[in-house]
C-alpha cells in the first residue's frame, strides 16, 4: 500500500506541469519470490523516479524527483562531490577527474546509496543535504563558475563524523559531543580543456573539533588526438590526517598512474592501464607502509564483423616491503557481430604466486529479429571443482511495450526464472 501511494503521487506531479512526457513502467518477478517494480517520468524540466521491492522478508521503496531547481530522494553525486567521498579511491581509468559537480537522480533499484535534497536557487549555487536512508549526515554547498575554457567548483561541506576504522586511529575513539563531533571540509577543482588537452586539479582541507587539519590534492592530464591517441596521468595523495566527509578515512594515501590508447590504424586498437597505490599505513607500526600495483595490456583486432581481442591483468600486493602476492590473469576473446547473429567466445586463465588456479571459459549466442531477440550463454568455471552456469533469455519488444523471459542456472544453486514487462509512453 505505501509503495502504490508513492507511485500514485510521483505520477501526478508531472501532470501537474501539463508537459509532454516520456514514461517507463517496469515490473520484474522471479521465482526468488522477489518482485520489483519502478516507474520513470521524464519531462521537459522534470525527472520522477519511483520503485519497490518486495521480498519474503523486508520491502523498500522509494521516490525521487528532480528538476533543474530542486531535487530529492535516491540521488548520485558526480564529479567533485564523488570524489570528495572517497579520495585517492579512483584509477586513471575514471572519468569522476573530469565530469560536472552535480546531484542527478539514481535509478537503481538497490537500497543502498546516496539520499537527500538538494536546491538550486541560483544557477551557480546548490545547497545539498545527504546521507543514507535512514540518517542525514553530510550538507553543503556547491558554487560552479565557468570562464572561457575553465570550469571551477567550490565545494564547503559539514558532516557528522559516522564511524573509526581503526582503534589505533589519531581521533578519539568517540566525541564527547552527545550530537556527535562535526567535520568540515573544503575542496576546489578547476578544469581546463583545450582542442587536444584537458587538467582537472583539485585540492582540499579538513578540520573539526576533534580532528586535525589535514589536506588532499590530486591531479589529472589527458593528452589526445582525435580517435587516434590518448594519454591520461593522474595523481592524488592526502596527508595523514585527511578525513573524507562522514569522518572515514581514505584506504589509499597516495595513487599515481597511467592510461594510455593507441588506435595506429583503423583495424588495431593497443591500451594499457598502470597504476601503484599506496595504502595508508597502520599507526601501530608507522615504519612500513603497504602498497599495490596494477597492470593491464590489451590489444584489440577489428577485421569486418570480427572482433578478436587479448588481455593480461596483474595485481600485485607488496607487505613490509618484503612479502608479495600476485594475482595474474590472461584473457582471449572472438566476437562474430553480423546484422542478425552475434557470436562470442572468450577464456579466462587465472595464476596466483606463480601459479595456476582457475580456469573459467564461456560462449554466447544472440538472434536478432523484428521484434524478438534470443541469446543463450554458458560458462564453465574450473578451479577445484567444474561449475557449469547457464543463461538463456526470450524478449520481445514491440512500439511501446517490451516482454523478457529470462532463466539462470549457476552450478548446484537454484535455477532463477525471472519476468520482466517494460511499458513506454
């Protein structure tokens, strides 16, 4: 009854504003007995997001809206706001470095995430109030100002401080504040792209009552040519008393690392991805400071409908500057894509310390028609023993109505059967 309700009211308000609409309506079951269901409006000026879940043992449901002015409910951050969150926690890969500071609205059905409000009174100016669903701990402001090829934000937030990480942590174990000791932090980010560069800096301070001050900075350089080349360098660090909003502290103290692509010619695509990062070190022994590396090759092979691709993956850990574990994996793939049929195969080879220990191999199958599509994929996943899983799915999409009829089998697991129907507007 309090899901109708909400899916009742979300729908009103956009008549409200007599505008032309695009509407989603999705049910979903599957034999988890689990049923899903969520409603999406988009309007000239206005976004409504409205769904629940219903299982055996809990239900959640949730609506959200936003507009160009105000917005609230189950809300993502981008941009500075996500990486103020959780900093020196991204690769070179991410494009958090680069995209707009903004709060948009979070379609996802999981009940984990970002809640909260947001008003935008001015067109540089947002004020914001976020938190989890049940608690909001985290408000601020953000100022975004655009001058020629720049793009800068401000952003001042006041967090509650949540939770301690560690009992050897530099804080008190808990503030003597009953409303709990608070956190400011202050972050700016400035963005300058031209024809063929882009920077993205950003730096940032903390202080509270019962917390040092502490600064972050990270740095961000892409390089590229058209469709032919691209170089991306990043590098963040904090100092040791830096606390993200909410009083967490960041995993990583310092990230650096590369991103590179390179497209010679219009049938060979070669990138690499390598970054080192330093885990912030125990205060109980302060001599050592743990740290990881991560490689990854690829060099992908465009002839007509085929795609043929190979990779190499390793992830090492280094532990008082002596000890190491390593985690390599080698993959190959072949991908036939004509206008009806798509056929992939592809193997996994997974080594740990020098050696082999998993396997994992898979191949799929899509038909393309009018109106129906059907797909069908198999893995089978070897470490001690085989796990075999399975995957087949039926749709059909017509003008405004879609129908998915879908089954997985992992191994001994049971199967899951799962309906979904998609109704536009």
């Amino acid at each position: 009854m309090k899901s109708t309700s909400i899916l009742i009211f979300l729908l009103f308000i956009p008549l409200l504003c007599q505008a032309d609409l695009d509407m989603e309506i999705k049910s979903e079951c599957s034999s988890e007995k689990l049923i899903k269901r969520r409603l999406d409006i988009k309007g000239e000026s206005m976004e409504v997001c409205a769904v629940s879940e219903k299982g055996e043992d809990d239900e959640f449901c949730t609506g959200s809206v936003v507009t160009p002015w105000f917005g609230f409910g189950h809300l993502r951050t981008r941009g500075l706001l996500t990486e103020s969150l959780n900093p020196c926690g991204y690769s070179p890969t991410s494009e958090v470095f680069f995209e707009p500071a903004r709060l948009v609205l979070d379609r996802s059905i999981e009940e984990s995430g970002t809640y909260g409000l947001f008003v935008k009174p001015i067109d540089w100016l947002t004020c914001f109030s976020l938190g989890n669903k049940d608690e909001q701990y985290i408000r601020g402001f953000l100022s975004s100002f655009a001058i020629n090829d720049f793009s800068i934000y401000l952003l001042l937030e006041n967090s509650d401080i949540q939770g301690y990480s560690s009992q050897s942590s530099w804080y008190l174990s808990r503030p003597e504040a009953e409303s709990g000791a608070e956190l400011w932090n202050m972050l700016l980010n400035c963005i300058y792209e031209k024809d063929w560069l882009l920077i993205s800096l950003s730096a940032g301070s903390c202080l509270g009552k019962y917390a040092d001050r502490g600064f972050f900075s990270r740095d961000y350089v892409t390089f590229f040519y058209k469709s032919l080349f691209e170089l991306n360098f990043m590098f963040a660090g904090t100092t040791d008393y830096y606390l993200a909003p909410g009083g967490s502290i960041p995993a990583s103290q310092y990230k650096y690392g590369l991103d590179v692509w390179f497209r010679p010619s219009r049938m060979l695509k070669l990138s690499g991805v390598w970054y080192t990062d330093y885990k912030r070190p125990d205060y109980k022994d302060l001599y050592y400071n743990d740290f990881a590396r991560h490689l990854s090759l690829k060099s992908t092979l465009y002839a007509g409908d085929f795609t043929i691709a190979a990779s190499y993956d390793s992830d090492t850990e280094f532990y008082n500057t002596s000890e190491t574990t390593e985690k390599r994996e080698f993959q190959g793939s072949i991908v036939y894509d004509a206008d009806f049929i798509r056929l992939s195969i592809a193997d996994h080879w997974y080594m740990k310390d020098d050696r082999y220990y998993r396997n994992a191999f898979s191949a799929g199958c899509k038909l393309y028609f009018e109106y129906v599509r059907l797909s069908f994929s198999w893995k089978r996943d070897i470490q001690e023993d085989i796990t075999d899983s399975f995957s087949e799915e039926l749709a059909l999409r017509l003008n405004y109505f879609s129908l998915t009829l879908s089954h997985k089998k992992n191994g001994d697991k049971p199967s899951v059967f799962t309906v979904t129907g998609i109704i536009n507007y």
